[in-house]
C-alpha cells in the first residue's frame, strides 16, 4: 500500500520533509469494515491544522501516522452488508492507495449521476460546507449584495452560484486574472477583484451600496478591506482564513493577526459567526446532495477541479494549495 504519512509538525509553510512515503502491505478488512481502492483523494485547507498540535475542534494527525483526508473509490473487498467489490464509494480515508473502513462511514456513489471526483469537491465536503453555511448564517436574500472571497475555489466556486440563485449581486475575491475572469465568465459572479491588487477601490467600484453578506475564506488583509464595507444587518459567514494557517500559531487563533476593530458590529447589527461543517452537515448530506445534483442536471451548478497526478506529488499539491497554486478543487488522481 503507498502511503503518505505525517514525519514532522510544520514550522510556518510546510515543506516535502515534514512528510514520508513509504509502502506497506495491503489491509484486510474485518467484520463491518470495507476495503476501499482510493480513485481521487482530496486536499483540503484543514489539513494544516490537523499537521499541528494546536488546540481544535478536532486531534492533529499523530507523527508517524497517515496524513488524514477523504477519498473516492472503489470497493475491493467487503465484510459489512450493503458493500460488495466493485461498488464506488465515497469516504475512504487517508492519503493512501488503499484503506479499510467501518462501513458506517461510507457513502455509495452512482458514477452515472456525476463524475466520482466530484464527490470530493461540488458534491462533497467542500460544497456540502458552502450549503450549510449559506442556509444556517449567511441566508441570502434577493437583491442583497454578496461577497466572497477565495471564489474560485472549491467551496468559494459553490457559494457564490448559490448566492445567483438566490437571486442576490455575487461579488468574487480571487488571486489574478485568470482566476478572476473565470468567476465572472463561467460562473457567472457579476464581477470579480483580484486582492493582489488595490482592494479598497475594487470594492468601492463594484459595491457602492455595500455589503449584506461577506463569506470569509480567507481573512487577513483581504478581511480588513471587506469588514468595513458591511450595511446594516450584514452576515459575515466565518468559513476559513487560510491566510492565516501558516502563520505561527498561537494557543486558540489561526495566528497573531491583528483583527478589525469590532465596534460597527454593535452600530450595524452584524452577525458574525463562525462553523465547521462537520457540527451539523452531514446528517443533512441527502438533502443537500438532491439539490445539488438538480442544480447539476439543470446546468445551474458548474465546477471546476485541479486535478494532480499521483500520490507521491500529494505533498507539493498541499504545499501549494496553501498559496493559491490550485485552480479549483484540489484532487490528487490516486495511480
Ligand atoms: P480553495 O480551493 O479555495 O483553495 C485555497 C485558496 O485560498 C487558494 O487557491 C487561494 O486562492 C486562497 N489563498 C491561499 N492563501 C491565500 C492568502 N495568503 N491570501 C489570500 N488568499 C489565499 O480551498 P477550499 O475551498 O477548500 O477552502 C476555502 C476555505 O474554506 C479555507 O479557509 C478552508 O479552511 C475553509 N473551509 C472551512 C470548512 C468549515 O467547515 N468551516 C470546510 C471546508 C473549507 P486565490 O489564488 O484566489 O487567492
């Protein structure tokens, strides 16, 4: 089995040495678990945390151990009812070829309905994410103005169509013009600012009104341009501040970045709130995952995914998700 493992927590960046790949023998599934051949596994912003010993909302990954994350693939053997070999599923574990799995945590996949890496990305946690915080904190309203930022990734991409659904102005905050003109050209945001630019007059051309609906993925200094931006009774949805990961970490903060002054939120009645998917999203995943695929089926939903090959260019992929190199949901096609 090849496998990437956690060697060392990172100091800041992470960097190819904090990782290990080595080959172990193929394991067996026992009574209620589930042999699963990963086809694509996904990379996701979280792992970092789960890279360090800081304090979460979930255990970091031990040393030595397999890098954490979820996979899409095929059943290879089974020992729980409901499984056989050959069906594809999603909800393997582990930056590795192959895992064994209780069968509790798997969801089969029809590869009819949707391409299987979409299971990791528009159809999975990323969009699942955009979904559930959209409906618990961000609650669009039409003619509202939205802003987004880290837009044309995996779960930036899904909030903001959500967001034209609902009928509201969908404003995107993206690194570059070519990100850029793809949130605006393919899906179909009204305009999109490059925040390696001048945010501050981006935002005042494209949001004169202001802002009813900011959806952070990012914080930082793209944060401090937005937050000031806010009408009355605006949302701001706390998803992320990537930004913020590889900054040094601090005992209960994604680091020492100094934040906006809160004061406006008394004045203009802001709500700020923070989540994590995985409180209250899954239970939800069937009525979530119907409305997607309608949305789908009727070409209302389109996504795009950055797709690198091979397990062993895991780790550079990672490396480079936390900088902006990927375009689109990050998926590693598992060889
Ligand atoms: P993306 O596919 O959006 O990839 C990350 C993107 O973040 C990069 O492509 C880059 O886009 C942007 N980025 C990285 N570093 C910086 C920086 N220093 N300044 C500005 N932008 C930066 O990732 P996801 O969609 O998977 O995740 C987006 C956010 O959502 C993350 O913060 C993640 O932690 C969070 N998340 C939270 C969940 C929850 O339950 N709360 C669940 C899932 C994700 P660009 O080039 O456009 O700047």
């Amino acid at each position: 089995n090849l496998q990437v493992l956690l060697r060392r927590r990172p100091k800041g960046e992470p960097v190819p040495e904090d990782f290990e790949i080595v080959e172990t023998p193929v394991p067996e599934p026992k009574e209620g678990e589930v042999l699963v051949r990963a086809g694509y596994l996904s990379l996701d912003p979280y792992m970092r945390g789960r890279m360090a010993e800081a304090k979460s909302y979930a255990k970091p990954v031990e040393l030595g151990a397999v890098m954490e994350g979820r996979t899409a693939g095929e059943v290879v053997a089974s020992r729980a009812p409901g499984f056989a070999p050959g069906d594809t599923v999603a909800g393997g574990y582990g930056w590795q070829r192959f895992s064994v799995v209780k069968a509790a945590g798997l969801i089969k996949v029809d590869s009819q309905e949707a391409p299987l890496s979409a299971n990791l990305g528009v159809l999975g946690m990323p969009g699942l994410t955009a979904w559930v915080g959209l409906e618990d904190i961000g609650t669009p309203k039409p003619g509202e103005t939205m802003v987004v930022s880290a837009a044309s990734g995996a779960v930036g991409q899904v909030v903001g169509q959500i967001g034209k659904l609902r009928g509201c102005k969908v404003i995107g905050i993206a690194g570059g013009p070519e990100k850029c003109r793809y949130v605006t050209e393919e899906l179909g945001f009204d305009a999109c600012l490059d925040h390696r630019g001048d945010l501050d007059a981006q935002l005042d051309a494209a949001c004169p009104e202001g802002i009813d609906v900011y959806w952070e993925n990012v914080g930082g200094a793209v944060q401090a341009a937005v937050f000031p931006r806010f009408r009355d009774f605006g949302r701001m949805v706390m998803c992320g501040v990537i930004s913020q990961y590889n900054v040094a970490e601090g005992a209960d903060s994604f680091g020492g970045a100094p934040g906006p002054n809160l004061g406006p939120v008394v004045r203009k009645r802001l709500r700020i709130q923070g989540f994590i998917v995985s409180d209250n999203g899954w239970p939800r995943y069937p009525a979530f995952r119907k409305q997607m695929l309608g949305w789908m089926a009727e070409g209302r939903m389109v996504w795009k995914e950055d797709v690198v090959q091979g397990l062993r260019n895991a780790p550079q992929a990672f490396i480079g998700l936390l900088k902006g190199r990927n375009f689109g949901k990050l998926v590693v096609q598992v060889d």
